[in-house]
C-alpha cells in the first residue's frame, strides 16, 4: 500500500498573505512543515504542491521534492488530486502547509484508520482535537466538527457546533485539524465534484464530501502546537519555540 504525504502550499493566503515564507525559528514555516513530516519516516514520498515560484524555489533549493500546479485550483485537496493523478498510489496524506508542528504520532493514527477490516471501508479520513478555552471554541477561524457513536463526521462549521443549550450536560467540542488521508479514488471523485452549497457557504472543502454522501473517519489526537491563520498565531508560534 504506497503511502505519500502532500503539502499544498499557496502564497496569496486570504487571511494571511505569504504566511509560509515566515519565519519560525531558523526556516521558514513551509520547511518546518516538510522536514518534520519527512521525518517522521511515514512515507514513501514527501511532496510540496504549489502555486508560488518563491515557495517552490524554497523547497528546491533546499533539497525538498516540490511540483508546480498547473492551473488554478479552489481547495488544496484540488490542487493535491492535479498533483498525484499520474502517479502509482494507493493513500494520500494531506498535510497543511501552515501546520508546522504536525508530529509523528498524529500521522500514524490517521495511516491506521485505513488499517484491518473496518479500515477498508474508509475512503477520507482526518483528525480532530478536544478544545477546552472558551475563546477557541468562539472562533471562527477555528474549524468545528460533530462526530456519531463512531468517530465518523456529522457536520463542520465554523460556527459553535454543538450549541450548548442545555448547560446541564458536558459537552465535547472537537477542533478539526487541517490533515486528511484519501484514498486516491476519492480524492479523484472529490475533484470531479463542483463545489456544494454548504463548502461555499462555510469555506470548508471537506462539506463536499459529506454533501456527496461520504463520512470522514475522525481520529482524535493530542495538540499538535499551532497551525498559522493569523499574524497573531505566528507570535503565539514563536513563543512557543
């Protein structure tokens, strides 16, 4: 089973225009992302995916595997599916470019869902994490899922999901995590797909799947440090190395 991780990789970020070519420590974010999902020694391959002559010469000059996009894409997984359509593979990992901190442990319980007799059945699966501060859970920018009895998704949003009308019980609020795993054939669905009402609405790619009826298998995980939507998560980033 041939397993790649890819890293898209946009400059012109809406919220945070050329946050990947910041700086978090001695590199850049983009390369903390690539080397530490290297080393983890997960894959078979690691790739960047972008749209950005500067970033791809980032990688390349450092040694990375990196491929230019060749048109112009709306979601990452699009622009991850242009990428491995002619390459031999069965699961693509989709690692975010502004995750710098993702670490090896997180990776191999999302490879495992794919694993044993109930992992055939998964064709997309990714990672969520418990939030326990108030403000997280108010933000927008911080992407919210429901899960069923089985970890597989019900709903995101990036509104409060789910709304705590009865104080009278605890209620878990999980932060989804920007990293997938496809099996390539969904991913190849996926692209073929327009986009659907809700991923428009919400500016979540992964609605697509749910409107085309295919649940996500969610794997919980420990924080994995900060992933960087805003000037302010750089400072927190920062601080926290």
């Amino acid at each position: 089973m041939k397993t790649i991780a890819m890293i898209p990789a946009r400059y012109a970020a809406t919220r945070f225009p050329a946050k990947l070519m910041q700086t978090l420590g001695d590199k850049t974010i983009i390369r903390h992302t690539y080397d530490n999902t290297v080393a983890t020694g997960l894959f078979d391959e690691v790739w960047v995916v972008t749209d950005s002559d500067i970033i791809f010469e980032e990688i390349s000059s450092n040694g990375g595997n990196v491929r230019r996009s060749i048109r112009e894409h709306e979601s990452g997984s699009d622009r991850i599916a242009e990428a491995v359509a002619d390459m031999d593979v069965e699961i693509v990992l989709n690692v975010q470019g502004d995750e710098p901190f993702v670490n090896k442990d997180a990776l191999a319980r999302l490879l495992n869902a794919f694993k044993g007799a109930e992992g055939q059945k998964v064709q997309v699966a990714s990672m969520m994490e418990v939030m326990d501060d108030p403000e997280r859970i108010q933000n927008p920018n911080n992407v919210k899922v429901v899960v069923d009895q089985h970890n597989n998704s019900l709903l995101f949003s990036r509104s409060v999901i789910p709304f705590p009308r009865n104080n009278d019980i605890t209620i878990t609020h999980y932060q989804h995590k920007g990293v997938y795993a496809f099996r390539k054939s969904a991913l190849m669905k996926f692209t073929s797909w327009p986009m659907t009402p809700l991923e428009e609405a919400e500016k979540i790619e992964c609605l697509r799947y749910l409107e085309h009826g295919i649940q996500l298998k969610m794997v919980v995980v420990e924080k994995m440090g900060i992933n960087i939507d805003t000037p302010q998560d750089l400072e927190k980033a920062r601080e926290m190395i």
